[in-house]
C-alpha cells in the first residue's frame, strides 16, 4: 500500500516509526498506537496519528530543567 494513501499496514507503521516490531506490539498493547480495524485481524494505521506521535515524543529543553529531574 503506497504511503499516499494516508493508511499504513503494520509493517510500513514498523518501518515509518523505525521501531522493531516486538517495540511496535508494546506500543500498539498499551494502547500507544491509535488503529484502524478492518474485520478481525487486519489493522491500519493513519499517517497523521503517526506523525502526532512523534510530534509528540520530540525532546524539548523546558521540559527537562534542573527542577523537573530532581
């Protein structure tokens, strides 16, 4: 499926994440990974919960001062 369709099989979700796959299942159990289901087994992804995710996980210097770790 290309990637212009906006929907990503669980391998290209793997692959656009860069993450290993037992990292992808963690994600997807825990409720991390927003899904689309399509009938019982398969899943897809959107492009744009993907990008929020790392969006969201960027580092950000005011959210680690010298306060916060302590």
């Amino acid at each position: 499926m290309p990637i212009d369709s906006g929907l990503l099989t669980s391998k290209e979700a793997m692959a656009y994440l860069r993450v290993s796959p037992s990292k992808f299942w963690r994600m997807k159990k825990a409720g991390i990974l927003p899904a689309i289901r399509f009938g019982e087994k398969s899943h897809r992804y959107r492009l744009s919960d993907l990008d929020a995710l790392i969006a969201e996980s960027e580092y950000r210097p005011e959210n680690y001062t010298r306060e916060a770790t302590r």
